[in-house]
C-alpha cells in the first residue's frame, strides 16, 4: 500500500516525546553495537588470532542481519512490535555476556551471528515506529535527526573503550548495560506509541524487493560505499604515506560529516524531493572520488572528507524518507526489513570487491570502486527520472 499524500491536523501535530524515545532507543542500542566490533577486533589481534579469520569473525554480524530480515514482518504481527523490541534488547544483552564469558574466536562466530540476528529487529522496529508518527511535512528533518543521532551513537561507541579499555569485563558491561537500557526504554515509551500498522496485504520481504528494486539498491550503495572506505581507508591512506594519526583523524572526519548533514539533507528533502536528494548526494560522493587522489595529501581533503562522509550516508537517509513517503502498512514493515537486508548484503560484499579491486589495480582502486557504485546508482537514478518524464 502507498501512502497518501494528504494529512488531516491531527497527524501534523509531532508526538516529541514517543520520537524522542525511539530515538534514545536506537542510539543506546548503536552505541553498543559500535562498541563490539572494535573491541572483540582487538581482543582477537592480543590472541594471535589472523587478520583473515577476524574479518570473518566480524562478517557474522551483518549475517544474522540479512538472515533474520525475512523473518521480521512474520514475527511483528505475532508478537507485536514493542514485545519483539524488548525481548531482542534482553537477547542481545545476553549474547554480548556470553560472548564476554567464552573469548574463543570460534564460540563468537555463532554468537555474533546472534547479537546481529536479535539487533536487527529492533532497528526495523523503530524505524517502522518512527515513520509512522512523523507528519509528512516534517519527515525530512526528523529522519534526518535520527540518522544523525544514531551515526553518533555509533561513533562514541568505540571511543568509550579510551575511557574503559579493551581487557576484562569492564567494556563488555558497558555494552551489556547498555543493551538493557534500551529495552527498559522501550517498555516506557511503548503506551506513547501505536502499534505496528497492519493495514494492507501482508507483504513479504522477496516481494519488496520487486516494488522497489532501485530504493534496495541505494540502500546495498550506502552500505558498500561506507563499509568499503571504513575497513580499506587505512590501507589507502598508508599507501600515500600518511601516518595512523591523520588517517584516524581523516575517518574520524569523515563520519562527523556523516552525522552533520543529514538534518540538512532531509531538510532539503522537504523542499525539492528525496530522489533528488538521492541523485545529487550520488553526485557529491561521486565528486568525491575524483577529487580524492589529487587532495589527499593537501589540506583540501579535510573539507573533501567531510562532505564526502554526509553525502555517501545522506543516500540512505533519503531512501528512507522516500520508503516513508511510498508505503504504509504491512508494505512499510516488509520495506524497513528489506533495507536491513540490503544494507547487510551491501556490508558484506562491498569490503571484499572492493579490496580485490585494490589487489588488482593497486591503491587508487578504492576511489574507482567507490566511483563506480556511486556512477551507477546516479544513472539508474537519472534514468528513472527519464523514463517518468516520458510517461507523463
């Protein structure tokens, strides 16, 4: 079912507080799942443990994001969405300490697959929840403060480990506590909240793919592009002889950009279009890559980076205003499954082409491949507007 366009008063009038916790929700759960990946990396790296085995150890992750997807829509309309929300909080909670009491690298693999498997439910929850209550005419600039917030909370997830290190339990508690919080939150916001729309035909997630292949594909961009510079950054950088510092500092940049624009960007949206918006953050972040070679080792790369960090997850964020403006109902919750699994196919494949690429052509194969994803997605997204244009 699409959504209409038109909104009576009462559904302009924006529920703050039942936004808000959703929003702290997401955040708390982000914040501890950006704390695992750094932190059971380094734990693995003190054990000996392979570059090659711990990139699969972390791969497990977003595979149990893509595995549970299908199974989302199924179980919120058995067991209701705020239910689901609380028992995968208190399953994650679980995992992470038994993945803390194991420290085996073999144990993690199956249990990683289960932290991704109970955290993706949550994330299609609320981004159902938060959708739904938003007033249309408020949508961009909402779904643009709940990408920024959550890519913050994302990134001060790993820098909690300076404040707890990485030995002992002490930053599993904080990854722990933190999961608990976040069911806790839920239970106090669900009375706020309506429950999951059920209007419509049941949609799956297969059957999404089909009613919008081009919104997945934006989704499986995003998640390459950002996957790919955030795991082969370093390699590129140090081929240009940059120190860990500045390449830190440039990745550090880089997702501040990230969590900087997006209020903009869906602002923006508003006034001119979330397809829009799409194709031109395609078109920064294809700039971007261009740009990248020549400007590394200036201070040009600095503000490069920047931008370059809000445009490439500005995609995302305007496919999900767009998922917003389309579809209501069953087709909604079908349609917030299919962007996890998306996103995750998009982490999983885009580090390893991109790294082949980098073997096969050298370092500057990370701008190509990066360029060419976003190359691709603005002509997909170039001849979607023709093909309209035609038919009116």
């Amino acid at each position: 079912m699409t959504a209409d366009s038109t909104t009576s008063p009462r559904e302009d009038r924006t529920p703050w507080t039942a936004m808000a916790g959703i929003i702290a929700t997401v955040t708390v759960f982000a914040l501890a799942q950006g704390l695992t990946y750094p932190l059971l990396s380094f734990i693995l790296e003190r054990q000996g443990t392979t570059s090659g085995l711990i990139g699969v150890s972390a791969a497990m992750t977003p595979l149990g994001f893509i595995v549970s997807a299908p199974f989302i829509p199924t179980l919120v309309r058995r067991f209701g969405g705020g239910r689901l929300a609380i028992l995968c909080s208190f399953l994650a909670a679980l995992t992470l300490m038994t993945i803390a009491w194991t420290q085996d690298v073999w144990a993690w693999m199956p249990l990683r697959f289960l932290l991704g498997f109970f955290a993706n439910p949550l994330y299609v929850i609320s981004e159902t929840w938060l959708i739904t209550i938003t007033p249309a005419p408020r949508r961009g600039r909402i779904m643009g403060l709940y990408a920024s917030i959550v890519s913050g909370g994302f990134a001060i997830g790993p820098l909690s480990l300076g404040l707890v290190g990485t030995q002992g339990w002490p930053p599993f508690m904080v990854g722990i506590v933190a999961f608990l919080l976040c069911g806790l939150i839920v239970l106090a916001v669900v009375p706020r909240l309506p429950d999951m729309p059920d209007e419509g035909e049941a949609t799956s997630v297969g059957g999404f793919f089909a009613l919008a292949p081009l919104l997945l594909f934006a989704v499986f961009a995003a998640a390459a592009f950002e996957q790919s510079l955030l795991s082969l950054f370093a390699v590129y950088g140090a081929a240009l002889g940059s120190g860990e510092a500045r390449i830190a500092s440039l990745i550090t940049c880089f997702i501040a950009g990230n969590a900087v624009f997006q209020i903009l960007l869906g602002r923006m949206a508003e006034q001119t279009g979330s397809m829009r918006i799409m194709l031109f953050c395609a078109l920064v972040a294809l700039a971007g890559c261009l740009l990248m070679p020549a400007s590394f080792n200036s201070w040009l790369i600095w503000p490069i980076i920047f931008v370059w960090g809000g445009a490439s997850f500005g995609i995302y964020t305007m496919a999900l205003i767009h998922l917003g403006e389309r579809f209501t109902g069953q087709a909604l919750i079908a349609g917030n499954a299919a962007f996890a699994l998306a996103w995750g196919i998009g982490g999983i494949v885009g580090s390893p082409a991109t790294g082949f690429t980098m073997q096969l052509i050298g370092y500057q194969g990370l701008p190509v491949s990066l360029g060419l994803l976003c190359s691709a997605l603005a002509i997909l997204l170039m001849a979607q507007r023709w093909r309209r244009d035609l038919q009116r």
